[in-house]
C-alpha cells in the first residue's frame, strides 16, 4: 500500500493541502509543509511554479511568477521534497504543468521524485491520451498520476480519467481556474454521483474550497477536500504562519464532524 493508498482509510475524509515551491521563499515552504501536516492535512500539494499556469487563478498565478523570481526550478522543488521527507511522513503529491517535467525528461524526474519521497503527480493540462509516456515511467517508481475531471466531463471521459487515475481522482469543483469562492457550486453532488458509478477510487474534490464549512459539505460527499488558494492568502496575511495553522485545523475539525 502506498502512502497516498493509507490516507483513504475506512470512515476518515482526507484533507489535502497546497503550497507554491517557494513562496515566498524557499524557507517559508520548508516551515509550512510541516505545519500544514501538523495541523491536520492527510496530503501536502506542491506546486512546482510555472510561467503559464492556466488551471490557476490570480492567487496562485502571483504565487508562482514570486517563486520563478526568486529562481525556483523543477530542480529545487525535488530539493525541497527531499528535505521535506526528512521531517513529515504525509504524502507528497507535486502539481506541476507538463513543459518543464518533459524538459526535464520524464523517466530521470520519476526517478528524482522517488528518490525526494514524493509520491504523486498532478498535471492539469496533461490529458490521459497524451500520459502514456508518464504512465509508462511513473509505476516504475512507484508514484501516482493523478488526472483531473470537469463538471463538463462527459460519462465517456470520466471512464477514461478514472481508468487512468492512480491514488485518487481530482475533481474540479467548478468549470474556471482554482481560487477562493464564497459557496460551493450546486450540481457538485451530481457531478460527484457520475463520477461514482464509473469508479471506487477516492474523489478529492478542489477549486474553490475556502471556509470550514465548505470543507465539511464537500466531505459529506467526496473522499478528500483539496484547498489551495485559501492557504497562499493565509501566508500572505499572516507571514508567521499562524493564520495557516488555524486555518487547516479549523477545516481538519470541520471535515471530521462531516
């Protein structure tokens, strides 16, 4: 079983939590990984900061151009999940557009990442027709590739995605770019139910996810919560970090209440 495999334990809806590689420093990200696994989050997201992030929003867009100005590579992001895997046991899950992975050649970074502990990927505009090469790499290390399903999806592509998905399946809740919203969308419940009887791999649902209480509503209903964009605001607010730690612990007790 691998460690994203133990998260989805009988009766326990995960948390999973995003951070930019380097934002806003190097140093921040090796402080709030762990914090963010002390306070409750079942997965750390580590965004590997690209130039044209286009599943981002304005949140995360300004998080990643500040981590390429301080000179954040594909390189570095491995360096920091390796020291990361020296203090936390949480699954390391990278988020990563698929231009610099393929510039870093595909074979040599699943290798890197095993060796770093990480032990996912996430790829949003990386489509399971254009994966065969990185599903073809990625088992042999032994990491997960994580595809992505609209709203919009059709019943022929979610069969597709969750075939192809390992770990879990990421659900976008909403169709647009992540980002912090005041409420959830309405036909999330019947998105989730398609998606269901296509598939029993785990559902985490993102995009958008900002209070407790909307962590506790997607939990009645998927598998895991992702949030994202909330978390880099909370940085932005509170540079000691607190903010963050209160933020997740708030969302961990509204996730286990359900």
């Amino acid at each position: 079983m691998s460690r994203i495999d133990s998260v989805f334990r009988p009766g326990h809806k995960a948390l999973i939590a995003y951070a930019t590689t380097g934002y806003p420093s190097i140093t921040a990200t090796l402080k709030a990984v762990p914090l963010l696994a002390k306070s409750g989050a079942d997965i750390i997201e580590l965004g590997i900061p690209f130039s044209d992030p286009l599943a981002d929003g304005v949140t995360i867009q300004r998080a990643s151009f500040q981590a390429l100005q301080n000179g954040v590579t594909p390189t570095a992001c491995l360096e920091v999940a390796g020291r990361l895997r020296q203090t936390v046991t949480t699954p390391l899950v990278f988020m990563s557009y698929f231009n610099p992975l393929l510039q870093y050649g595909l074979e040599k970074f699943c290798q890197d990442c095993t060796d770093a502990g990480v032990d996912g990927l996430i790829i949003p505009d990386l489509p399971p027709e254009e994966g065969i090469l990185l599903e073809k790499e990625a088992p042999k290390s032994g990491i997960d590739v994580i595809y992505l399903l609209a709203p919009t999806s059709t019943d022929e592509r979610i069969r597709l995605v969750t075939a192809h998905s390992s770990g879990f399946v990421y659900l976008v809740s909403v169709t647009g770019v992540t980002g912090a919203r005041t409420q959830l969308p309405a036909n999330l419940k019947q998105f989730i139910g398609r998606v269901r009887k296509a598939t029993d791999k785990p559902l985490c649902v993102g995009f958008g996810i900002a209070t407790p209480k909307q962590a506790r509503q997607v939990a009645r209903i998927a598998d895991g919560v992702i949030v994202g964009s909330r978390i880099i605001q909370a940085m932005e607010e509170d540079p000691s970090l607190r903010g963050v730690s209160e933020l997740v612990r708030g969302m961990r007790t509204a996730i286990d209440k359900k």
